[in-house]
C-alpha cells in the first residue's frame, strides 16, 4: 500500500493537533518542492534516517518493444535514484 499525500496529511494532523490542516499541507508543499527544486539542479537530496535521492544519467541504449519485437533507440535521460538509510533498512526489515 503507498501513502498518498492526503493520509500523510491526516497521519501529521493526528501527531500534530496544534498545527492547523492548511499549515501542515504547506509545510509538505514546501519540503516537495525543494526535494525537486534540488534534484532539477542536480544535487542529492539527504533525509537522515530515511534515505537519499540523486539524478542519474541513463545512457542512450536499444531497446525492443516487447509486442512487436522492434528495436527503438531511447536517448540519454536523467533518472532519479533512491537509496534507503540503513535505519530504514533496519525498520523495515524488523532487526532492531
């Protein structure tokens, strides 16, 4: 199950009952907003004990279209890469 922006809104308003909904929905506005600000300029992105996020460059390469077996050229793109923290790690995995 992935966590939309609306229950991550809901989940801050329940910890967080002092701060209005429209606080919070700005506060998450603004942290997306740099997080892609930072990666369109080619910085990463660090968010300690959760993970990092960095652009890549995917090299041109051919490819085959799996219906019809044609061969199609994609150029090189930049791509993002997310990389856990080994507390995340560790969170998931249960080995506290």
């Amino acid at each position: 199950m992935a966590i939309v922006k609306s229950k991550l809104l809901k989940q801050l308003k329940q910890s967080y009952p002092n701060f209005t909904l429209k606080d919070l929905t700005t506060l998450v506005e603004i942290v997306i907003k740099e997080i892609k600000r930072a990666l369109r300029r080619g910085d990463g992105v660090e968010l300690r004990n959760f993970g990092t996020w960095r652009v890549r460059i995917q090299k041109a390469s051919i490819r085959r279209n799996p219906k019809t077996s044609e061969k199609i050229a994609v150029p090189e793109k930049k791509v993002i890469h997310w990389k856990m923290s080994k507390d995340m790690f560790k969170k998931i995995n249960n080995e506290e």
